[in-house]
C-alpha cells in the first residue's frame, strides 16, 4: 500500500477575498520551489488545501521538507481508489494491515462529497468498520476517543483515504507580508527571530555588523552559516549585508562615555541598516531583542536607541524567556552553531557596567562630538559587501539571475 500523494492544508480561516488568493498562489509557488529536489511530483489545488501527487516519489522526505514550510497547517500523506464501495473497504483493510501496530481502538470517518455515491456518511461508516472489524479480535469501535481515526474523503472522481494529521509550522507563504532587514548577530537570539518573521511571511535580508580584524573570519561564516539555515525556511536564497563597523566602533569606545558604549553602538547600527532598507526597498527593522535580558534592552534603553529609526521595529521575542527562545533555537536547528564560541563585535567592546537608562540628551551630544561621524556611518554604508546565500549550495550565488536557479 504506498500513498500516492499529500494534502496540505493552510487555509487561515479569517482571510478571504483577494487576500486568500494572493496568498493560495503564494503557498503555490514556496511549494513549487521547495519541491525542485523532486521533479516527479504534481499539484492539484481545492478550496483551502492542496494536493501534492507523488507520481512515484517516497513520500517520507517529501512530508519532511513540506513540515517546515510556512503557509502550512496540517499535512496527511494519503492513499486514492476509485469511489467503489469494495475498492475502499479493500484499501481500509490492507491499511490496517500495513501498520506496525494494531490500535486498541478505531472508528472510521466517511464524508461523502459525491452525492450520487449509493452509500451516504454513516452508512459507509459501518459498511467500511463492518469490513475490518472482524479480523482484529482485540480491536473495538470507540467513536469518541479512538486511538486510530479512518478517515474516508468520498469525491465523484476518486476517494481520499488517510488516518494521520501531522502539525506543520503553520503562518503565512514566503512573501505575503513585505520586506524586512533583519540584524543578526550571531548569538542565539537573532536567528530566531529571523525564523519567527519569516514564518510571518515575511520576506528577510541579513545585516551583520563585523569588527575585523578584531572580529575572526569564523565569526562571519557563523552568521553565514546561519543564514543558509534561514533559508531552508525561506526556501530562497537570503542575501546578507557584511557591514565594516571597526571605524566607527572605535570611535565610539573612544568617545569616553563607557557606559553609553552598547547605546551608541546600536544606535549607528540602526541608521546604517536604515539606508541599506531604503536601497533594497525593505519595509521595517527585526532584531532578536527580548525585554531586560541586557542592559540594552531595557524598555528605556530601547526608547534611547530606537529614535533614530523611522522604520517600524520588529522584535518578535521581546516577551519571551530565554529558555523559551533556546527550544526554538533548537528545533530550527540553529542553536549549536549560534554556541559557536566567536566574538561578536559588541562583546568584545562590552563595557563593564553598560548604562540600563541612557539619557537621550547625554547620548545626542556624545554623538554629536564624535569627529566625522556622519562620514563614519557613511563609509560603513558604502564599505557594506552582500552575498546572496543558500541553504542548497555551499558556494555563494553569484549575481542576481542566478537566485532562479533555485
Ligand atoms: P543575539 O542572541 O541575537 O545576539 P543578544 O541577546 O546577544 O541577541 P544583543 O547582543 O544585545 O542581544 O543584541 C540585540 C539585537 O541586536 C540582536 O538580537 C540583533 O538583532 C542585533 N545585533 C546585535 N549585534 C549585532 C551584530 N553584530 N550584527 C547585526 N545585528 C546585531
Ligand atoms: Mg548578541
């Protein structure tokens, strides 16, 4: 018995009209370029879900690349036999025969969507049970409670039959809800919130702050590695912009206000990332912040730091714990590279006490003395290289046309 293809569901119940639309041909398209490693499997799409035909194709790592796939709710791998009463009772038995164990309890669920099928729902509930029941002597019906449910799908041009519902990530398709940069460190934080608003719909590309030399080359292909992890779940490539902050972070270490370091620091990383937005025509700002986890994150310290963007901030983890941000981490399966024991270009300037209430006068004055500093935040913009990169590809993309290769 081999399933012969997978129905997605994603329908989000409050959208309608247009939306659903652009949102359903969206699902179309992520589906499509998720399934390129299997150029055998078709499309058929229904009201609020999608059938995915395998033609062939195991369907074990076709149901693995579609569960981290956003858009989709559930997944159930199904098997198809013409609408004829004795075609599904034979396929309900050589089902129960094919699973490794016999539940203790079952019930079958028939819905007859062909109203000229000669068995209505309920009638095919017994007459399907009936079938199976008398082989499996310790097997018994449950109807509200069954460890095992049947599920019978009757249409006029076949019959669906499937007992699993498999969670997927759930959210929008790649691309319904705009661009956004997204800043990313390196540490635990950052990747997943990149995650969490990719499963938004929303399209991403990567800003790095790096301090080389003092910052290691590994420490840039940490957060290179992490962005090919991203966009397996984009399912596109993801360009990331590698900034040179040195200059201006050791401007700002010099500007004898140590504890308004991290504070300044932030600040001058918003503004450039404002101006590599407007180039790429992005939409808003995301970062891995999380409510009083450091002193920079304190509702006043973000107050100070986010005036200098006009962009809307989005900060998908800011009242979440730790711990919980860490099992995300590590589901996504970014967690042990984010542990990679590299400097970031924040840490290694770290100051011993980094103020938890900045004042924002004190801060527009600090920044006002630094020498050049417009300049500064200027050449950083200029100085910034981007790859374009993949979950798929150990090399970079080189140019633009190359992203359809995907
Ligand atoms: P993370 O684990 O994401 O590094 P964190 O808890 O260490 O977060 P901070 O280091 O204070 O917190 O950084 C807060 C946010 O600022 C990060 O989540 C990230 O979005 C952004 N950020 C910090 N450092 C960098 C960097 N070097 N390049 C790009 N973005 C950064
Ligand atoms: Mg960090």
């Amino acid at each position: 018995m081999k399933f012969d293809r997978i129905v997605l569901r994603y329908g989000d119940l409050t959208m309608k009209g247009r939306n659903r639309k652009v949102f359903e041909d969206k699902m179309l398209k992520s589906v499509k370029r998720a399934m390129k490693p299997f150029p055998e499997v078709t499309y058929w799409r229904t009201y609020g879900r999608m059938h995915v035909l395998l033609n062939g194709t195991e369907h074990g790592p076709v149901m693995d690349r579609l569960k981290d796939l956003f858009g989709i709710v559930s997944l159930s791998p199904v098997i198809t036999v013409p609408s004829e009463l004795s075609a599904i009772q034979a396929a309900a038995l050589e089902i129960m025969e094919s699973l490794p164990k016999i539940p203790a309890t079952f019930k079958v669920n028939a819905k007859r969507g062909w109203k000229a099928f000669p068995h209505g729902s309920h009638e095919m509930n017994h007459l399907v049970g009936g079938h199976i029941l008398p082989r499996y002597e310790n097997m018994k019906v449950d109807v509200h409670h069954p460890e095992l449910e049947l599920r019978v799908d009757i249409q006029e041009e076949a019959t669906h039959l499937y007992w699993e519902t498999i969670p997927a990530s759930g959210g929008f398709p790649y691309g319904t809800s705009g661009k956004a940069m997204l800043l990313l460190s390196g540490g635990i934080d950052s990747p997943v919130a990149g995650w969490l608003a990719l499963r938004k719909g929303l399209e991403l590309e990567a800003v790095h702050f790096h301090s080389f030399p003092f910052t290691s080359e590994q420490a840039t292909d940490k957060v290179k590695t992490l962005t090919r992890r991203l966009s397996y779940y984009s399912g596109v490539p993801i360009r990331l912009h590698l900034v040179p902050f040195t200059e201006l972070q050791t401007r700002i270490a010099h500007s004898n206000q140590e504890n308004l370091t991290i504070t300044l620091m932030r600040r001058a990383m918003l503004r450039i990332t404002e101006q590599l937005a407007a180039n790429v025509k992005a939409n808003g700002i995301v970062t891995g912040e999380s409510l009083g986890q450091v002193a920079s994150q304190t509702l006043s310290s973000m107050n100070v730091i986010g005036r200098v963007a006009n962009l809307p901030m989005i900060k998908p983890l800011i009242t979440m714990d730790k711990q919980e941000i860490i099992e995300i981490a590590r589901k996504i399966d970014t967690y042990e590279t984010s542990i990679l024991p590299f400097e970031d270009c924040c840490t290694l300037f770290l100051p011993k006490s980094p103020s938890t209430n900045p004042n924002l006068r004190v801060v527009e004055r600090v920044e006002s003395s630094i020498e050049d500093y417009d300049q500064l935040i200027q050449q950083a913009v200029e100085g910034t290289e981007t790859v374009l990169l993949s979950y798929n590809e150990q090399r970079e993309v080189q140019s633009q046309d190359e992203e359809d290769w995907f």
